[in-house]
C-alpha cells in the first residue's frame, strides 16, 4: 500500500456518499494549490491525467 493509499481511503469512507461535478473538485484543486503552491506539480499532473483518461492510447 502507498502511503496516499490512505488519503484515499480516507476521501472514500468520509465523501464517497456524496456526488460533486467536476467542477467543484476542479474549484477545490485550486484552492488547494493557492495555500500549497509546492504542489502545483503533482496536481497539475493528476488535472492532465484525469483529463486525458479516454484518449486513445497511441
């Protein structure tokens, strides 16, 4: 197990219930990068990833 592995879980068991647009966790990634800017990198990644997830893998 990753050590985000529990992160996860954690978003999992406390929201996993609830259902959020996309916009709002867009909204959120942004404020989450305004108060941590070290982590404008990883973030940015998962934002392309999560954007990219049914490109055709060529």
């Amino acid at each position: 197990m990753y050590f985000t592995d529990r992160g996860i879980e954690e978003l999992q068991r406390r929201r996993g219930e609830e259902e959020v647009t996309l916009e709002w966790v867009a909204d959120q990634m942004r404020t989450f990068v305004d108060l941590n800017p070290e982590f404008e990198t990883p973030i940015e990644r998962l934002a392309t990833w999560l954007a990219r997830l049914d490109d055709d893998e060529e």
